[in-house]
C-alpha cells in the first residue's frame, strides 16, 4: 500500500497514511495518542495518522519563522474555500458573508445563539455525533433525537416523512452531511426535501459539512446551499487535512441569512495559525487530499476484507465520505457496548450508545490510520470475540 500514488501528471505522491510508524505516532501531543495507555491501538476520535499535506506544514513553518503568533485575522480564508467549494463542490459561496468561528462546534452554539430564541427546540438526526448533544444541551437547547432509517444493507436514509413529524415545534435543524458516524451523503433529492419542510415550518437550518472534502471518488456530495439559499453551512479544513487543534472555521450563510448579527467575540476563539493552515489547505491542499482520498478509499475496502475474514457477524457498509466506519456488532454477543470488550484487546474505539440509541450495540472505529495499524487493530478485535 505504500505504493499508492495520485498522478495530476506532475507529482506522484506517497500514500499519507503509511508515512508514520507507531512509534513516531506514540510521540503525538494530541487527544488521539495521549488518551490511552500505550499498548493500545488508537482508532477513535476523529484525527488522522497522517503527516500535513505540504502545502500546509509549508505554511505553519513560515508563520512560525515570522513568529506570527498574533490573534487570528480572517485574512482570505473565506475566499480560499469558496474557491475550493466552486472547484470541488459546483457551489460559490459568497465568501463576503462568511464569518470566522473558532470551530464547528463553537459555531454552530454561536449561529444558533444568534439566531434562534434560547431555549428551543433543535432537531438532529440519530445516530448522532456524541458532542451535538452536548453542545446543544450545554447551551441550553432542547435536542430532539430524528432516528435515520437503515436500508438493510448496513446504509441509513433520511426519512423526510419521519423528519417533518419531527421538526413540529422545532426552532433549528442540524444537519451532518457527509453524517458522522454513518458516512452516509444525503442525495440532492433529499436536501431539496429537508429545504421544503424546513421552509414550511419555520426552521432554521444548520449543515454541518466538514467532512465534505472526504467524499469518495464517485459519490456526489451536495452542498445544502447548492439547494437552497436559506440555512447556514458550517465548513472546516480540520477534519480533511487534520487541524482540528488549530482551531479555525467558518460559518457561510446563504443569501437570506444575515450573520452579521453574530458579535465580534464569536471569532475571537479562533487560532491564527488554524486560519493560515486552513487557507493553504483550501488554496493548495487537493493534491495532496486526492492521495488521501486514494489512501482512505484503500482502508475502507480494506476493512471490509479484514472483517469478513476475521469477524463476519460485524455489519459494515462502506461509507459514502469520511474515514468513520459504523460497525454493527449487535449479533457479536458483547451487549450494548462492544467497545468495552475491544478496549480489554487493546483496541479503542468509540462506544456506539454515545451517539444515541440506535448507537446500542454499535461502535465507531477510525480508519485514517497505516493499514499495518488497522490490520492489527482488527486481530485483537476478534480476539476479544473468539
Ligand atoms: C460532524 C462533525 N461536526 C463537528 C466536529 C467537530 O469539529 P470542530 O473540531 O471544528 O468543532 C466533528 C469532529 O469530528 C464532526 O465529525
């Protein structure tokens, strides 16, 4: 797999994912190398075991040699990712409008702050990313859980009858699209179908979409503003070339939405350096995210074979986007948790019940890592089976 190269007739490039040894990973600083001890294999949060893409590690050494460690000015970001958006994703955004935000997170707590009335109700879809409930929860929102429907063949739809019932009496909907945990793009159809009920009801939107960039060669991803001009995107270079402790973001409302209502203080948290990594990622980065995409495409394919030799109860549909992968491990007999008993083989992964309900009996598992490492992790797994 180190062989993988991506060819724009200039430059091939290696395989990102099999640059760093273990040991050169075990030397990390972040969250994803420092939770657990050691002898365990780290597939959880969402980072990657990747190096920067070069034009982005090119980026952070100059700021540094500058010693540009000033507060975060927005500089061309916005204008960086509406070019990427125009490129890769056939939508112009218009990066006037855009405001900085330190994270998705924070903006999404800052968009709904500003624009919907505390203490209402805000509509996610299940399963769901475990912080959205307590970001929304912590803020004083009321979160209505909107189960996804599995199609049978491991897939999730969104069942637009299902969300309209929902949406009743609701202020926001949040959006994840690409989805986390599922992986699953929502087609065109479907967003046109949310942007009506929304429309109808009286509420407001927010898409989550930073893990546009990671859509699979092959699969359409559709930006929700591409449909609609009412909602907020909230987009991000953290996920895709792995920033996400650089701390930049960016809200992009379509054209009947006015962010300029959101105070100043909102951008406050966001890192300069974060600004500068993100706008060279978006600027010169698709190279370097092509072999990431080649990478991660391999691991996703490679897992399938990995877990029909060695585990082939586990339920597993490729995702349409994203390096998460959903793994139903409900006819394993390890309970509502699986990934109790897979911490036990040294493997952390992320317990299903944490992303709601239908997460019970459910795990997370992380494959922006070397295949060696995956490969590995997916062995002690089935040892905790056998
Ligand atoms: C769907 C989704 N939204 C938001 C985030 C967090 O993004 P940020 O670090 O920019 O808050 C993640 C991180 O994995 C995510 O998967």
């Amino acid at each position: 797999v180190a062989g993988i190269t991506v060819q724009d007739g200039t430059v091939d490039l290696p395989n990102p994912l099999a640059e760093l040894t273990l040991d050169e990973l075990r030397t990390r600083r972040s969250v994803k190398w420092n939770t657990y001890p050691p002898d365990v294999l780290p597939l959880w949060v969402a980072e990657m075991d990747a190096p920067l893409a070069p034009s982005v590690r090119a980026a952070l050494l100059a700021a540094v040699e500058r010693g540009d460690t000033g507060y975060a000015h927005p500089g061309g970001l916005a204008e960086a990712y509406a070019g990427f958006a125009a490129a890769r994703l056939g939508w112009a955004p218009d990066p006037a409008t855009a405001r900085l935000v330190p994270d998705v997170m924070n903006g999404v707590v800052a968009v709904l702050d500003a624009l919907v009335p505390a203490g209402s109700t805000v509509v996610l879809n299940t399963p769901a990313y475990p912080p959205f409930f307590s970001f929304l929860r912590g803020g004083g929102w009321r979160v209505v859980e909107s189960p996804l429907t599995p199609t049978g063949d491991g897939g999730y739809a969104l069942d637009l009858d299902r969300l309209d019932h929902d949406l009743a009496g609701a202020a926001a909907y949040l959006l994840c699209n690409p989805h986390n945990p599922t992986g699953t793009v929502f087609d065109r159809a479907t967003l046109v179908g949310v942007a009506e009920r929304c429309a109808r009801r009286g509420v407001r939107v927010l898409a989550d979409e930073i893990h546009a960039p990671l859509t699979y060669p092959g699969v359409e991803f559709v930006p929700y503003l591409a449909v609609t001009d009412d909602g907020v995107a909230m987009v991000s270079a953290s996920k895709a070339w792995n920033l996400p402790g650089l701390k930049a973001a960016l809200a992009v409302p379509g054209p009947r939405v006015d962010l300029s209502v959101l105070p100043p203080e909102v951008s406050f948290g966001a890192g300069l350096l974060g600004v500068i990594a993100a706008e060279a990622a978006f600027r010169s980065g698709g190279q370097w995210l092509d072999a990431l995409l080649a990478a991660l495409d391999h691991n996703r394919r490679l897992l399938a074979a990995l877990l029909a030799d060695a585990l082939p109860q586990v339920g597993y549909r490729l995702p349409d986007a994203t390096y998460l992968a959903w793994l139903d491990c409900r006819r394993l007999g390890l309970g509502d948790d699986p990934s109790v008993a897979f911490l036990d083989r040294k493997v952390a992964v992320n317990p299903g019940p944490s992303f709601g309900l239908p997460g019970h009996g459910f795990v997370r598992l992380n494959l922006a890592t070397s295949p060696a490492i995956l490969t590995a992790a997916v062995q002690r797994m089935a040892a905790a089976v056998a």
